[in-house]
C-alpha cells in the first residue's frame, strides 16, 4: 500500500491556505449557502452541508453568521443566489489544473479565470479536458509518526477504499465521499486526529516540477486561489523549492 511522497506539498498547501483566512470566511460562507440551497437547511438530512458548517467551524466563522446564511440560501431571508461552474485547464509543463468557482457573474468569472490563466503561462482547456486525471474522493491524511497498524484498522473497518502509506511517512486514507464523514468520524473516535479530512479531487498523478517551473507553477496556483469567486483549486503537480 505505498503511495507518492506528498507530505511536504500537503504542508506547503495547507500553509499557504492558513495565509490567505481572510479569504476562508468568504469560501465558507458560499458553501454553505450553495449546499443549503440544493440540499435544505437541515444538518441531519444534509451531508455536504454538515461538511460546509465543518469547515466553517474550522475557520472560526461565528456560529449566527452561519445560521442566518442557511436561512437566506433556503429562502427565509433574502440573500445573493450562487451557481457553481468548474474550469478546467494546464500550467507549468502541462500540469492539469480544476479550477471551483461559486459566483453570481459567471461572465466576471470566466474572464478573471481565463485571464489568470494566459498571464501566468497556463491555458484554459476545455470541460473534461483535465477533470479524467483525478478522482473525487475522500481524504485523510496523518503526520509521520502516526501509527499505520492503527491507522488501517480503523479506517478500513468504518469503509475506507484505501490507506497509503507515503515515503516520508505519512499515512492517506482514501474514501468514497459518501463514506467520509463516517471514516473521519471513527477515526477521530479513536484518538487518530488528521492533518487534513476533506471531499477533494485528488490527482491519480503528479508531475514533479522544479526551480524555476515550480516558482512559475505556483504564481499561477495564487493568482487563480486570490480571485474572489474561486473555492478551490486542485493540480497535480509536485512543487520542489
């Protein structure tokens, strides 16, 4: 079960998200107003958006702020309607990059994406042009020194598909993202705390960049993450310093 050696990208990514909170309470707030409005205000009955409340706990997003964001995306109080809209497109030595985006101007978004893109040496492909090379999935990922015996036990007896263990030492636990949740949750239980639990794409590979195309790689990744109506970017690149 040995898998490619991410840790140090997981790290990277997660840092520079930590830089950019001031963009995680906007990023929260439309996801939750996005899952609510396709799936009811209700938690319970709800799984993506018992994830969006997640993740907007983790950023510390106020509880009220959360409450009156249902209730506007449900139809209780006015409020602006977003659509989702996925681009698909290449960077730096042909890279694949998905771009999420939750707007209420899908011509704004288009044009900032498409203008990222072309300025920092990307294109925009077409739909599926790129999505082939990942996988929506479930993830969990545990530091090194995590026991993987334990790890494995536990996550493949709540539903896992897979736990990988990486060369530096990390442990992935993959899922279908219908059994996330109940993975996270049973590990969590069972005093494995992640690094890192999401629903993502997850690229099936990567391509290794380095020097000069990984610096170029990554302007492109944070001009794309600092446009306002973006929600994630997922690649499958491997940044070296």
């Amino acid at each position: 079960m040995a898998g490619h050696s991410k840790w140090a990208n997981i790290q990277h990514r997660k840092g520079r998200q930590d830089e950019k909170r001031g963009k995680l309470w906007t990023r929260a707030i439309r996801e939750i107003m996005v899952a609510a409005k396709a799936g009811g205000g209700d938690l319970s009955a709800n799984p993506r958006l018992r994830l969006a409340v997640d993740k907007a706990k983790a950023v510390n997003l106020p509880a009220d702020t959360i409450k009156r964001n249902i209730d506007k995306a449900t139809g209780n109080l006015e409020g602006v309607s977003y659509e989702e809209i996925r681009y698909e497109g290449y960077g730096i030595g042909g890279a694949a990059i998905i771009v999420d985006t939750m707007t209420d101007n899908r011509v704004r978004t288009v044009a900032e994406v498409r203008h990222a893109f072309g300025k920092h040496g990307g294109n925009m492909g077409t739909e599926g042009s790129v999505a082939f090379q990942f996988k929506h999935c479930g993830q969990l990922v545990f530091a090194p020194g995590t026991s993987e015996d334990k790890v494995m036990e536990v996550a493949l007896e709540a539903g896992a598909e897979d736990v990988l263990s990486d060369e530096d030492g990390a442990i992935e636990v993959l899922t279908a993202p219908g059994d996330f949740e109940a993975v996270r949750d049973a590990l969590e239980a069972a005093g494995l705390k992640p690094e890192i639990a999401e629903v993502t794409m997850r690229a099936e590979n990567t391509i290794e960049l380095a020097g000069e195309e990984a610096a170029k790689m990554q302007k492109l990744l944070d001009a794309l993450e600092d446009l306002d109506d973006v929600q994630d970017v997922y690649h499958n690149a491997a940044l070296s310093e």
